[in-house]
C-alpha cells in the first residue's frame, strides 16, 4: 500500500459543490498543476441534488468538497444521502462560514472527514484534501487485504480439498493386518502427510511425514514429496534406499530451501517383519500385544532435501501378532495445552498402556480424542497426523 | 460485546474528573465505556505507554507540561492505533484547524457538549472498529500467504 504510486493510476476524481459561480475557475486555476500532472480531476455541481446524480452516475468520485448554504438541498443534507448512493467510498470535507461551530460540529457528526472555512484558505484545503486522499487510498489498501483474503480462502478450500483428497481413505484390511490413518491440518491447508502403498509380494509400504513449513508452499512441497516417495517405494524394495532417492531428487530442485521428514516403512505381512528407515523424523511407537509401549530407536537419517548424498540406514524387526506400531508427526507430540504443556511422545505410549489396541482404527481415534482432550480450547498450531499398523491376533 | 471502549480523558482542570464520570455514568454502569484520566500531555504519554488497552484519547489543548497539540504528534509514536479527538475554546478556529491538520480524528468545543461527545466516541469507535477488521484480514492474509509478517507495524500507515 503505498501512496506514492497515484502518479501511475487514474486521478482522484473531485467533486465541488457549491452554487457560487466564481469556485469553479478558482478552483481550477488553483489546483492547475495537480490537474495538469494527471494526479487530481474536479468536477462541480451546483447543489445536493446535482451532487448526488453525479454521484450515482459516476463511482469512481473520491472526494466531494461541499458548501453548507445551497438551494434545492443543502450540504448537510447531502452529507446524509451519500451514504445511500451504493458503491462508491468518498471522503467529505465541508465548507463552512469561519466559526460557524454549529455546521462544522453537525457536519462532522453526520461523516464528513474534515472542514475547511471560507474564505477559503488554499493551502489548508489542499493539506486536507491530501490528508483526506491519504485516507481513502489507506482505507482502499485495507479493504483489498480483506477482499483478497477471501479469494485465497477460496482457493485454500479447494487446495485442502484436493490435498485431502490424495491422502488414502480407504485402507488395506486383511487376515493378517490392518492400517489406519487421519491427518487433521492446522490450516486450510497443511504440509504433514502419510501414503499406505501396495507393494510387491503383499507387502505394504506405510509412509508418514511432516515439511518444515506450513500454509500453501508446504502443501506444494508435500506434494511433490508424496509423488516422489510413491515412485521411490514402487521401484525400490528396501525403505533407506526409498528415501536415499526421494531425497536426492528434493535436493536437486529444492529452491524454496524447504525440508521434510519421513519416515518409510515396509510391513511383509507373511514374515511379521517391519523394516523401516528414519529420515528425521520422530520415532515409531511400538506397542507389544502383551502390554507395554516402547519407542524404536531411530535409523541416524537426516530431513530429506537438505543435503545430497546422504544414507538412509534401515532396521527390522518382528512383529507378533497382536502387535502395533504407530506413526505420528510432531503435531502430537508438541500440541500444546492452555498451559503451554507439550503432549510428549510419554503420553502416546501412556494412551496405549492404558487402553491396547483392538483395532488401527479404534486406536486413530483413542490417540486423536487424547490429543483433543488434552489440548482442550487451545487453538490447533501443527497439523495433526497418525497412523497406526496393527498385526491380526491370529495372523501366524 | 467485548470489553469497554477505554477512552484516555486528558484536561488540567480538577472538576473534570468528576464532571466526565458523571455525565457519562450510562455509558460505564453498562460496560460500554471506561475512563481514565491525566493531567496532562506528558503524563497521557505515560498512560498510553503503559496501557495497551486505550482506545480512544480525548485532549485539552491548553495544559502545563506537554500542551494537547504536541500530544497529538507523540500519540502515533507511543500507539499509532489509537485515535484522538481535541478539546477546544468554542471557535478557536486556529487551534482547531492545526489539531485536525495534525490528524486528530475529530474536535469537541469547550463546554462540553456531552451528547456531542457521546456522538464523536461513538463515530470514533466504529471507524476503529472498522480499520480492525480490515487490518486483521490483512494479518490473516499474511499468515494464510505463508509469508513472514511484516517488521513494520501496518497500523503506523494508518495514521494520517
């Protein structure tokens, strides 16, 4: 919002009215220079009546500079119609005889910006008359953030709603195991995400992930993220070498300098096993059929698009029936209470203590409603992400 | 509704106080209004300063200290979101003229008329009522671009 760029726009269009014939040439003989440099128009109407037709008929009049004194209707009275002309945004400054206090004050009351005594005083009426426009171009820069707020609204809703709708709904369902998953985003829309991906042999790889940033160039990234990860997990078998490869094609077009953290996970659902590398991201949650939950120990990988060249070390372990493993983002981990107490990962392990898993949907939930509960009114500032693999009971 | 409008009263005169307090008792009893008082422009300063919560700033021009129109240029440098409304002699088309050219939102005539008054906060209120909403849509956009906030304060352009 700068003022110094009217030169470049269209002039301010002034509107004087007043039935002394004589203001007219006055008014542009003083005012030459404005009008000749393109930066200010006059037009002039006699009275209230002429003022409020030119008024309706043009939209784009700024400013109206009034007398008080007029036949057919006086200033204060137009003072008081303008406000029911649509579309138009006007700054008023009155003309009052000098020390007519009780105008000036009925003026003021009824909108007018400011005023201005006759005879007039030229140099005061063009201090305020620019005070007035510096005014009005403030205003106007202020209304187009507001307009401009709800077009990108707009366009977040549609954004959240194709994002949302690349992120699996419907999860894989069998026998031997189960996968379930919700991303709540902070915003319209967000940069966490996690992708359950069929593979090869039965195996299924279960993907969760968090970029640094948040809002529209988060979501951009995330999703070329997510694209890359999917062809990375279908060409290769081995979860480090995935995101050895996912993080050297971020890295080569990496320009907004934007990080995001993964961790890749493949389940073979005929051995147990659960192979999975970390590439800077919280560690899973394992929670063992006979009760307890214990934290994996981390793989050593780094945020993926940082740096090239970089390993991406897996681990495996074996899964027995009954067992479950879950996958968060830090938006559960670090959502926060009223007193600024972080969720901690202590009490993603305590929600499962407390209550084993039956079900990866029911244990979505149990997770998700603790956060929820704990948090209370606080507003939501990270994207909340979960997603839990649970091996059947009887799977042998 | 929200909390009440805080309007910063500055006069040196000792009954004015009691005077305001009194006149405008429907507007507080209610909640609408709250008033605080200084003496003059040096201690408004301090009160502004201290009090983030003041909306409005009603002056005397006339003050030992710090006289009403030099408070006037040091108000947007303490708060730049508060708007001010000057006390004046009745027809002291001087004094006025140069409160209003140093951006006072309005001007009132001594004695007070307090229906004038109540009038003038009112059209104050929703003209900052107003400039807030469109200034947190402004704030919101910002957050919503996923850019960093601007390091200038944008109520400071706000200021004529």
């Amino acid at each position: 919002m700068t003022v110094a760029t009217s030169a470049m726009k269209r002039p301010y269009n002034i509107l004087v009215v007043d039935d002394e014939p004589d203001l007219e040439p006055l008014i542009m003989q003083r005012m030459r220079r404005r009008i000749r440099r393109g930066t200010h128009s006059f037009e002039f109407a006699n009275d209230g009546v002429e003022a409020l037709e030119k008024l309706n008929d043009n939209p784009e009049i700024d400013m109206v500079i009034t007398d008080i004194n007029m036949p057919r209707m006086d200033g204060l009275t137009l003072l008081d119609q303008i406000p029911n002309v649509t579309d138009i945004d006007v700054r008023c400054i009155v003309v009052s005889a000098y020390g007519d206090m009780q105008n000036i004050r009925t003026a003021m009351n009824r909108g007018a910006f400011d005023f201005v005594t006759k005879p007039l005083d030229f140099e005061d009426l063009q201090i305020t008359m620019e005070r007035a426009l510096r005014h009005l171009e403030e205003w106007r820069a202020a209304l187009s953030s507001r307009d401009a707020l709800v077009a990108l609204q707009n366009e977040l809703e549609v954004a959240s709603s194709t994002q949302q709708s690349i992120l699996p709904k419907t999860f894989p369902k069998s026998d031997e195991y189960q996968v379930f998953a919700n991303m709540e985003p902070a915003r319209n829309v967000g940069g966490d995400f996690y992708d359950v991906i069929r593979l090869e042999s039965g195996k299924v790889g279960l993907a969760i992930a968090d970029v640094s940033d948040k809002g529209v160039p988060a979501a951009l990234f995330m999703m070329s993220s997510r694209t890359l990860l999917k062809g990375a997990a279908i060409g290769l078998a081995e979860p480090g070498e995935a995101l050895r490869e996912v993080n050297e094609l971020l890295y080569e077009e990496n320009e907004t300098m934007m990080f995001v953290t993964v961790l890749y996970s493949i389940f073979d659902p005929a051995s147990g096993t659960f192979t999975y590398s970390n590439g800077g991201h919280d560690a899973p949650v394992l929670v063992r059929a006979g009760g307890g939950a214990e934290l994996l120990s981390l793989t050593g990988g780094v945020a993926l698009g940082v740096a090239p060249d970089i390993n991406f070390p897996s681990q495996t372990i074996q899964l027995d029936p009954g067992d479950t493993i879950v996958l968060y983002t830090d938006g559960v981990t670090e959502a926060m209470n009223g007193d600024g107490d972080q969720f901690g990962v202590e009490r993603i392990q305590e929600v499962f203590e407390a209550n084993p898993p039956t079900d990866s949907e029911q244990a979505t939930h149990a997770l998700f409603d603790a956060v929820r509960e704990f948090v209370g009114d606080t507003p939501q500032s990270d994207d909340i992400t979960c997603l839990v693999l649970r091996r059947a009971q009887d799977s042998t | 509704m929200g909390r009440p409008y805080k309007i910063l009263m500055v006069d040196d005169e000792p009954d004015f106080e009691p005077l305001v307090t009194q006149r405008m008792r429907h507007r507080i009893r209610p909640g609408d209004y709250c008033f605080v008082f200084a003496n003059n422009g040096v201690d408004a300063l301090d009160l502004l300063q201290e009090d983030q919560d003041i909306d409005i700033v009603v002056s005397d021009i006339n003050m030992p200290h710090m006289d009403g129109l030099t408070l006037l240029e040091q108000i947007p440098r303490v708060d730049p979101s508060v708007r001010a409304v000057i006390l004046s002699a009745y027809g002291d088309m001087k004094n006025i003229r140069t409160a209003m050219r140093r951006g006072a939102f309005d001007f009132i005539t001594k004695p007070i008329d307090f229906n004038d008054l109540e009038e003038t906060i009112e059209r104050t209120r929703h003209h900052l009522d107003a400039w807030r909403t469109a200034l947190s849509s402004r704030d919101a956009l910002v957050t919503a671009q996923g850019e960093p906030a601007s390091s200038v304060d944008p109520r400071r352009e706000a200021e004529n």
